[in-house]
C-alpha cells in the first residue's frame, strides 16, 4: 500500500489554503445511484463525514448532501435505511458526540443528544429524481451500474455545467482514463472504489488515471482516512485488483466445473467446485456462492467491460451465457438478502443447485452422498474459516493444514491446491504487470474485501 501524504505542498499557508478549498468541495456533494446498495453505504459514509465537519468542527457554511437517484419509492426508503445507520453510529460515539454539542444547555441526557445529531445530519440530505441537482455541486460521488456510455453521459453533462467539479467514481472495472477522456473531465475524475457494503467494509481502492487532479488524489486519500479506510492504490487498467484477481478466479473455477460436468451433472459440479474452494482453500463462502452474491449478470457485465483491455486474454465463458439464458442470474435484493442465483438459499445457507442440462434445481441433499465420495481422502482436520481469521496462530495453522492437504492424493486435495496455485499466479500476474505495486497489496484487498483468510501471494502454494 503506497503511503500517501495528503496536502503534502511546501508551507502552511498553502496547505491551509488547500485544506480550506477541500473543505468548500464538502459543502455541497451528491450522490448518483443514491438509493442503490453501494450508493446508500456511500451517501451514510459522506452523511457522517459533513455531520463531522459541520457539527464536530463547527465549520461555517451551509452542508447540502444531494441523494439523487431515478426512483422516489427508492429514495423514501434510502431515507429509512440513513436514519437507521446514523443512530447506530450515534449510540456507538455518544461520548464525542457529548463533546460536540456541550454547548446545548437543553441536551440533557444521552437520547436527547443522539436524538438531535440524527436530526442536524438528516437535515443536511436532500433526495431528489433531478440529475440538474448536481449541477450545484462541486464534488459528485458515482454509484450507478456499471456502464460506461452512462457514466460518461451523465458526468459530460454535469461537467458542461459546473466546469469546477470533481469526480469519484465507485466503478469496479472501466479504466478511469477512458472515462475521463471520452467525458471530457479534464483530470477532475477518480476511481474511488468501495467494497460491499460501503458503511461496513474497510477496504477502498483507488484509482488514478494519468491525468489525474493532484489536488483530488489528495483530497481522496484524506477523506478515506478520516472514514478509516485501508487505501490501496490500483494502477488504471480495467478490473483493477479486486476484480482483476475475482474475474480470473471465477473463469478457472468455470472451467474446473465444465470438466467435472463432462462426466457427471452441472448441480454436482458447481456443488463440488463451490464446496472445495470453500472448505479446502479456507475461505468465507466458495466461488459460486461469491458469484452469485456479486450477480452472474453483474459477473458478465464486468468481465465484457474487461476485455477490450486485454485482447489476448478470454474474458468471458459460455457457461455464464448459459446461465442467463435460463434467467439465472443472482444478485441481492435491496434489503440485503440474496436471490437465487447458481444457488437457491434459504436463511443464507445453500438448499438447491441449478442444473444447466435439467434447467431446474436439485436438492443439496441429493447430491452431497455422491460429492463426498467424489472428493475422496481430506485432510484429518478441517479449518473453519471463522475460526482461522481469530487465531492469532493463524499463520501456521495455515501451513499445517496445506502441507497436509499437499501430500493427499484425492481429487479434492489435488484440485484444491491447483487453485490455490492459479489464484497465486493471477495474483502475481497483477504485480508483474504493474497493476499492483505489490504483493502485500493485492495480499490486503484480498484479505480485507474478500475476507481471505490469507492472501494469494503466498508460500502455502509452491
């Protein structure tokens, strides 16, 4: 993770100057795709960072938080969602919020205050249907699917209006200089990635292209420690590391599974494949189960936003076409819960797996006599993964059971350690083609916004 020093100019004076300018940037933001999963993590996150200043700092001016999004019904519930999560925040910080309104003589007791800073913040959010609304701001924050030709059209737009904004996209995979160059935004634009969900999730990536503002990598990299994110910094090209290394996984664990399927059922491939790379790669779900939590649909759309970059790589596979074909397509409705995807589920846990030549779903209780069998010996212990993220031992704990699982000649053994050696070799691939500026890098956005429980890059995999 490279260390970034924000404001880092020669004198004070300037500095001041700088922090002060970033300061009048906050006071009137919006957010596009506002009502979304990621939009609404984002707007909390910005809520709080104009309740710090304005209520915290006692900074002067008037804070105006624009919720923009295409649905009303979808911004009423936003509204819902915010409240929420700024009372959370209240009763977790009521000893510095105490600090912040001791001024307030009539706040008495610890529900008054918290009652009042939910009101102060929820009076600085306006939703609106109205894309004109950002055309007052001077700093915009991006949320909205991931198309390009849309991005584009909507911050030209803006832009044409209000020459002084600035950019921060949350796109996971369009290179930002694309971006920037077909909107005309001069500069003013930056990959500012969050991981889902935004409120809870530590890592952000960044993202700047070559033309860049300085002054907005630095304002980025400042308001991302004060909202306490792990930074790390990706080169520009599309996928960056998070998707860059998830795509690739996703494809090989595509592959191993249209192999098995070749002499048995596709319900017992994508159980078998999502299971071991579960269990035995010592991860927090398996690879179809995160696939079907990212969207099969959202999966294809990235991966076709990938391939333009990379002509001599195959960025797609049919068995994702196939999928869609029959409607199957995941992702999670807006109160968090998943759809079905690869997966039917039920309270979270796996209940039936969709079989691409029945085109229905199969019990899991059906399948996993016949999968056990298949995967043949294991190790004499499983890791939980749950288990594992605790333990400060965690380390060798990690080498013990991959030795172990190294040295069994079992069909789940041997495929396991297959993947984890591609998974380290796409991971070296982004280092060695400057995507990443490190091992440790890519190790922490897999470890921070996939959970691993280690990173790719790694001496478990030889």
């Amino acid at each position: 993770m490279e260390e970034v020093h924000p404001f880092s100019l020669k004198n004070n004076q300037q500095k001041q100057s700088l922090k002060m300018d970033s300061i009048r940037k906050m006071e009137n933001v919006s957010v596009l795709g506002a009502a979304g999963k990621m939009g609404s993590g984002i707007l909390v996150l910005l809520s709080l960072e104009m309740g710090k200043l304005k209520i915290g700092k006692k900074e002067e001016g008037n804070f105006v938080l624009n919720a923009i999004d295409v649905s009303p019904v979808a911004l009423s519930n936003l509204i819902k969602y915010v409240e929420s999560q700024l009372l959370k925040h209240a009763e977790k910080n009521i000893v510095e919020l105490r600090g912040w309104y001791q001024n307030r003589k009539d706040l008495i007791d610890n529900e008054e205050i918290i009652r009042q800073y939910v009101a102060d913040v929820m009076a600085i959010i306006q939703t609106t249907t109205r894309l004109e609304t950002a055309y007052e701001s001077d700093m915009v924050f991006e949320a909205i699917k991931e198309d390009k030709s849309l991005k584009v059209k909507l911050f030209s737009q803006i832009k044409q209006n209000n020459a002084k904004a600035w950019f921060l996209t949350n796109t996971s995979s369009i290179p930002i200089g694309e971006i920037d160059q077909e909107a005309g935004l001069n500069g003013d634009i930056i990959g500012y990635h969050f991981y889902n969900p935004p409120v809870i999730q530590k890592l952000l990536e960044i993202i700047k292209s070559e033309k860049t503002n300085k002054e907005l990598l630095a304002f980025a990299v400042d308001l991302a420690k004060s909202m306490r994110k792990i930074v790390v910094q990706s080169k520009d090209v599309a996928g960056f590391i998070g998707n860059g290394h998830f795509m690739r996984d996703a494809l090989y664990a595509l592959d191993q599974a249209q192999e098995i399927a070749k002499e048995s059922s596709w319900s017992k491939a994508f159980f078998l494949i999502d299971t071991i790379s579960r269990d035995l790669l010592v991860r927090p779900m398996g690879i179809f189960q995160l696939l079907d939590y990212v969207g099969v649909d959202v999966t294809r759309f990235i991966l076709d936003s990938m391939q333009p970059s990379f002509p001599n790589e195959n960025l797609s596979h049919g068995v994702l076409n196939q999928l869609l074909d029959n409607d199957v397509k995941g992702g999670q409705f807006a109160d968090g819960s998943q759809k079905d995807g690869i997966f039917k589920y039920e309270r979270g846990r796996i209940k039936e797996v969709y079989d691409l030549n029945e085109k229905k779903y199969i019990p899991v209780a059906a399948l996993e006599s016949e999968c056990k069998t298949k995967m043949g010996v294991l190790p004499t212990s499983l890791l939980a993964w749950k288990t594992v993220v605790r333990d400060k031992l965690k380390a060798k704990l990690l080498e013990q059971f991959f030795n172990e699982l190294g040295q069994i000649d079992g069909f789940a053994a041997k495929l396991a350690m297959n993947y984890g050696k591609n998974s380290k070799a796409i991971a070296q691939m982004l280092v060695d083609t400057d995507v990443a500026e490190s091992a440790a890098d890519v190790n922490t956005v897999l470890e921070t916004g996939f959970f691993h429980a280690y990173g790719p890059i790694n001496e478990y995999f030889e």
